[in-house]
C-alpha cells in the first residue's frame, strides 16, 4: 500500500487501540503484566505508517537500483507540482481539478511501481516486534524511557466522555512491568496547564515570576516513578507533542532543564533500534533566502555553485528582533532575516574548523529547488521563515480561504500541505504571481519536503518559527514539517515550537554546533546551548524569558 492507503487501512480498526489501552488501563491492578502490554502496543503502534515508509525507502535507496532510484526522483517531482496546484488560487476550477486528478494518478503509479520494487528486498528488521524489556536493557544507570498515551475511555460496555493521558515509565530498577502513572484527563490536562504553558513561554507573559500550575500537572506525577534517572527519554502523545518541557517551572524557582536532561524521541523504539551508518562529514547550509528574489535572477542563479559565505566583520543590528515567522494575511510579504546571513556564516566556520566539507546556499541561491537537490547530507540546515496554518488560513494574497479552496479540491486539506518553509522567490507566489513550469514557487510545504532523499542524515535543522507544529493523530504524531523530514530518512530533526526571535535562534544555532562538534552528543550540546543562552537572556532583558531560549527541541537520536 502506499502512504495514504496504510492511513486509511489503520483508520478502520483505529478503535481497537483505545479499547486495548482501556481493558488494560481498567485491570492494570489486578494483573499488572497489561501495563507491559500496552507499552508493548505503544512501540507498535507509534508511528507505524511513518516508520514503514521511511524503511520502504530507506531499502530502495540503498539497493544501487538506478531504475528505483530515476523513479523516486520522478515521483518526488510530481508531489512538487502537485503541491503547487492544490495551494494556487483556483482559476479554471475544472482545468484545476482535471490537472490535480492527472498529478495524481501518475504519482500513484510511480509510488505503486516503487512499492512493487521493494517488494524482493529483505524484510527490515525494524518491524520486529520489540518488547519493553528490550527497551530497558538499553538503558543505563540515571536513564528511564517514558512512552505517554493518550486515548479515549472504553469501559468495556461504551465509550464514555473520558480521555485519559498515562504515562508509562521504564528505570534499570523496574521490575516485572513498567510504571503506569495516570497524569489525568484531556479535559483537566489540555485547557488551563497548556493555558499556563503557553504564557510562560510568550514574549511578554501575563504572570510575572514562576507558576507552577504546568509542573504540577503535567510532570511531578511522574518523578516518583522516575526515581533517581535525570536522562529522560521522552514519548510525548496527543497535544502534548507541542510541550517544550524543558521550560517549565519548577515550584522552587527552578525549570525541567535545571534538572533533567529531557531527550525526546519519536518512540522509545529508538533506543533498541541501531543507529545508521553515518555518512562524510558533509552539510548543506540554506538560509538567508531573498524573498523578493525576481523570476530572472532566480533562472540566472539556479545552476550556479553555491557560494563561499565567511562571517561578517560586524554584528548585524538591525532587525535582529524579527520573528522567524511571518502572520500570512492578505498584503504581507516575508522580510528579510538578517540574522539568519550571521547564523549560516557562524555554522559553517564552526563546521569548516572540524575538516567537514560544507556547501552553501543564500540569497538568490536559497532556493525551493537547492532543498530539493540534496541528497542524503550527514548535516541538513536551513534557516528562513516558515509558516503553520490552521484549518481557515490562507496562504496566499487572496481572501479564498483554505476551506473554501478545499470545497473544489480536498487535498488542500492535508496537513501536510498547510506548513512548510519559504525560499528565494517566495514573495512573488506571496503575491499570486504564477512562475514558469521551469522554476519551483519558493514555498516548499511539508508534502514536498516529505519526497527528500535523506537518508543517511543524521541531522535536520529547521532554524525557523514553528517548524515543530503541526495536526496531531494519535499515534501517528504530528503531521508537518518533522514528519515529513523522519520520512524523508532524518535520523534526527531540530525544530520550533514557537514563533522564535530571529536574533536569539542564530545565538543558540552557534553555541550547538560548537559544544556537539567538541564532542557533546545532540541532545547534551542542545541543553548546554540553552543553559547557556538563558543566562545571556537574563542578562539582556532583566528577566528568565524562555521565549528567547527555549523554542526548540531536538526529536530523535
């Protein structure tokens, strides 16, 4: 099956799920072995499809098949025309629609024939079923796994008005089953914690000082089953995916990342899965697109190497402050980030210094199609303006909404096609301007990005606003940008969670790569990079201001 027909299959026995995490939630007491079961059912079932389809690919990839390969690049340039058709303004509604069905039909035959192809490769071992007793051997002293579910309540008679959030947590010591803690229901969970979540992680918060009201809920029911373990592999499920728990207020002052080292992760799978061979040391550095780029510029610079960008002699002041975001109204146009030139040029002098072999794309040369040509970096950074759109948003300078949009064509409704990240160029799709079939729009959604050859990439950053936002399906995860770089092979994604300062996220961007090249793993130079940049943030604005530290959180090993 493809992509979407595995969706759909899981959709039909999507309730059998809910209701095995009910029966054993309900008899947990009495037979504590379920608690095992449903941990057991988790590592199944959290992003099964994703997981599936990143291995199909992965296999294709690395057969050496130039046929499989000529096809994969094929269908990866119909989902890019496709993508491009379903978020135009329509015109013709009819010629639209019949062009969409074509699109379609032709990437679904590619897809078919790929599917067909992987078919006589060996069976990925990623598929076996793995037990938490796995897991917890990988585990060392200080270190617990936390896999969080979310699912709705089946009392074993009808669904009731119930969803629970539990945690199941995994330490050395933990014996005979994992711990299952109840941290409450969607309800309690979802409104007035996430309320006070999202104030204490704002630019200018209401509540000045400390609250508490996040930490209680929302992690000090689960340090008595945490013990004494600080490395914290992290599950996270339902709405609790867009939580940077690092930031979080402790009731004595403190934050989460004063004391643990929180490493998420897709699935606490991870940790029994190998890694993947590592390719060079090679990275590709995209940033500092110019927006305003014209379609002249844009054909003159496409086949152009990419250019030597050294650091500039003195700090860049002005707008430094912008958001790596832009509010998508009728009239706006993308601004330029000024950091983000500082940014690219600090990332590869750190990287050059370490004998890697770096290329480079800014200004006209940031384009949709450098993204696009890249192929299976060990480093993959980008730094632009990215948009998350909600179900009535639009993207483009028109007051057609999406959901109108979506009345003609239904794929505009995938969520996979309402985030995405801005290139060279982007200003004139911004504005309705149609480009020729020869240059891409500047606009690379999700979709597209989800057809990139990255496998063998250790490391994707998406140094932009809310990158790590998306639709959630529990289960699945969150459908966008860090989805679609997991199926695109990422072993690992940086991202946003919040529409970050454009001066800050090129600080931090620098400390990282500096610590992780000294020989810090990720997820440790991430947390020092933070620690360190909090108390540059006090020091500038009075005050601890997570806004400007802490919007980002590393997914995956």
């Amino acid at each position: 099956m493809n992509e979407v027909d595995r969706l759909s299959f899981l959709e039909k026995p999507s309730t059998i799920f809910p209701k095995y995490y009910s029966f054993c939630f309900q008899n947990a007491k009495q037979e504590p072995a379920f608690i095992g079961k449903m941990y057991d059912t988790a590592l199944w079932r959290k992003g099964f499809v994703v997981k599936s389809i990143a291995a199909m690919r992965r296999k294709l990839l690395t057969s050496n098949d130039e046929e499989s390969i000529q096809l994969f690049e094929s269908l990866a340039m119909k989902r890019s025309q496709l993508a491009t058709l379903l978020l135009e303004v329509p015109g013709d509604n009819v010629q639209l629609k019949q062009r969409v069905q074509q699109l379609e039909e032709e990437a679904n035959k590619i897809e078919n024939q790929l599917l067909e192809r992987s078919r006589g490769l060996t069976d990925d071992k990623e598929f076996t079923h793995v037990s938490w007793r796995e897991i917890q051997a990988e585990l060392k002293p200080g270190e617990a796994a936390v896999e969080l579910l979310r699912f709705p309540f089946y009392d074993g008679k009808g669904w009731t008005d119930k969803t629970y959030y539990i945690a199941l947590v995994l330490t050395q010591e933990t014996k005979g089953a994992p711990t299952m803690v109840v941290l409450g229901e969607a309800k309690d969970l979802e409104v007035v914690p996430l309320l006070k979540y999202r104030d204490l992680s704002s630019e200018r918060p209401v509540v000045v000082g400390f609250d508490d009201s996040a930490y209680r809920s929302l992690w000090r029911p689960l340090e008595a089953a945490l013990g004494e373990a600080k490395t914290i592999y992290f599950s996270p499920d339902g709405l609790l995916n867009l939580v940077a728990f690092s930031v979080i207020p402790l009731d004595d002052g403190r934050r989460l990342i004063d004391t643990y080292d929180l490493r998420f992760v897709f699935s606490t799978k991870d940790l029994a899965r190998g890694m993947s061979p590592l390719t060079a040391k090679s990275a590709v550095l995209i940033g500092d697109p110019k927006f305003d780029s014209s379609e002249s510029a844009q054909k003159t610079t496409l086949h152009k190497r990419s250019e030597v960008t050294t650091r500039p002699e003195t700090s860049i002041a002005e707008g430094r402050n912008n958001l790596r975001s832009q509010e998508l109204r009728a009239g706006n146009k993308l601004l330029e980030l000024p950091a983000s030139k500082l940014e690219i040029a600090s990332v590869r002098e750190l990287l050059a210094e370490q004998g890697w072999q770096v290329e480079i794309f800014t200004r006209e040369n940031a384009t949709e199609e450098a993204v696009q040509g890249v192929r299976a970096p060990r480093v993959l950074h980008i730094a632009t303006h990215a948009f998350f759109l909600p179900d009535q948003a639009t993207l483009f300078s028109t007051r057609t909404s999406l959901k109108t949009q979506a009345s003609i064509l239904p794929g505009i409704e995938d969520p996979m096609l309402r985030s995405g990240l801005f290139f060279a160029g982007a200003n004139r799709a911004l504005k309705g301007e149609k480009s020729t079939e020869d240059l891409e729009d500047g606009i690379l959604t999700a979709f597209e990005a989800s057809g990139l050859n990255l496998h063998g990439t250790e490391l994707v950053v998406l140094s932009a606003c809310d990158t790590g936002i998306g639709k959630i399906d529990n289960g699945e995860g969150v459908f966008g940008l860090r989805r679609a770089f997991q199926e695109a092979g990422a072993q690992a994604v940086l991202m946003s969670l919040w529409a970050v300062p454009d001066r800050e996220t090129e600080e931090l961007m620098t400390l990282f790569y500096s610590k992780w090249l000294a020989g810090e793993d990720k997820h440790q130079a991430l947390r020092e990079a933070e620690l360190e940049l909090r108390k540059k943030v006090k020091a500038r604005y009075g005050r601890d201001l997570p806004f400007y530290w802490g919007g980002f959180v590393l997914v995956g090993r």
